[in-house]
C-alpha cells in the first residue's frame, strides 16, 4: 500500500514536471508569435512607404526605370512572404524565405538610394526627404522589433537543448524556430559601395 502511495507521488511529481516545461515552452511558443506580429506591423509600415518612394523618384530616375521596377518586384516578394509567414511565424520554412525576400528588398533599396544620391534635384525633393525619414525610422523599429523576435526564438530553443527538453518537446510537437537574419539597411554603406 505504502509502495503504491510512493509510486502516486513519484508519477503525480514527474507528470507536474513535465507538464510544467510544457508550459514553459507553449508560452515561449506564443511569445515568438507575439514578437513575430510587431515585426510584422513594422514591415507592413515599410511596405506601404516603399510604393510612395518609387513614386516620387519616377519623376527624377526616368533613365534608371530598371532599378524602380526591382525594388517593386522585390516589395511584392517581400510582401508576400511576410503574408506566409504571418500564418506560420514557428516555420523555418517561411522564416527563411521572409529573411532571404527583406534581404532582396533591402538591396533594390539600396541601389535605388544610391541612385537617387547622385541626382541633387531628387534629394532636395521635400516628399522625398519626409519618405525618405519615414523610411529610416521605419528600418530602426524592424531593427528592434526583429532583434525581440530572435531573442524569444534563442530562449525557446535553449529552453529545448537541455534534457528533458528535447524528449518533452518531440512528445508534445515542438520544433526548433528559425532566427530572423537580414541584412540591416545603411544608405551610407549603399553609397560607398555604388561608387566603388
């Protein structure tokens, strides 16, 4: 009898155990979604300039029509990435394909600024200036926003790497999420590179 109350004790403390890291894990799971939807209203903030900055540079880049239509298909790829990883912000898949679309988005970008340096009566343009400023500040709020996702998917996925981690989370489902790593924007390295 005694035996059978120490055994109720033993499994009653392991089944508290383990549902407590499962726990652990579904709120580091839903604080990954979390992070993931304020990078996402940043993104969509620069998604919406972007279209506004083409715009106002067509008048002045009529030669350079190239370099406006690739930062419009890269805007399209990005959106719609975004849009997929939106739905699944816990897949690798999707991560890694959002992160390889801001990174060719960033440097369309990029090149369109570099451009646009080299054209005084374009810089002097007061939308230009006011987009362009809207721009930066919509980057450095991706740049925090996306740093807040990669540090809750570094707790969760250490919160995996020590035993009984791992065996707890294959039983429940968990997977391993994927960092979001791009290249961060700078007009100033854009414009070295474009003269060198």
């Amino acid at each position: 009898m005694i035996a059978m109350i120490v055994l109720a004790v033993i499994f009653a403390i392991l089944a508290f155990w383990v549902l407590g890291i499962q726990k652990r894990l579904l709120n580091s799971r839903r604080r990954i979604k979390y992070a993931f939807s304020q990078m996402d209203i940043q993104f969509k903030r620069r998604y919406q300039l972007i279209p506004n900055l083409v715009e106002v540079a067509k008048g002045y880049m009529k030669h350079e029509r190239e370099a406006l239509e690739a930062v419009i298909i890269a805007l399209n790829e990005a959106v719609m990435a975004n849009s997929m990883a939106c739905i699944h912000p816990l897949v690798g898949i999707a991560i890694l394909h959002l992160a390889a679309a801001e990174d060719r988005l960033t440097v369309t970008l990029g090149r369109m600024f570099a451009i646009a340096d080299a054209c005084p009566d374009l810089q002097a343009n007061q939308s230009m200036q006011k987009l362009t400023s809207e721009l930066n500040d919509a980057e450095n709020k991706i740049t925090f926003a996306r740093q807040a996702y990669n540090d809750c998917v570094v707790q969760y996925n250490q919160s995996m790497e020590h035993f009984p981690g791992p065996v707890i989370a294959n039983m429940f489902g968990f997977h391993v999420a994927e960092l979001m790593q791009v290249a961060e924007f700078d007009r100033s390295l854009v414009a070295q590179a474009a003269v060198a």
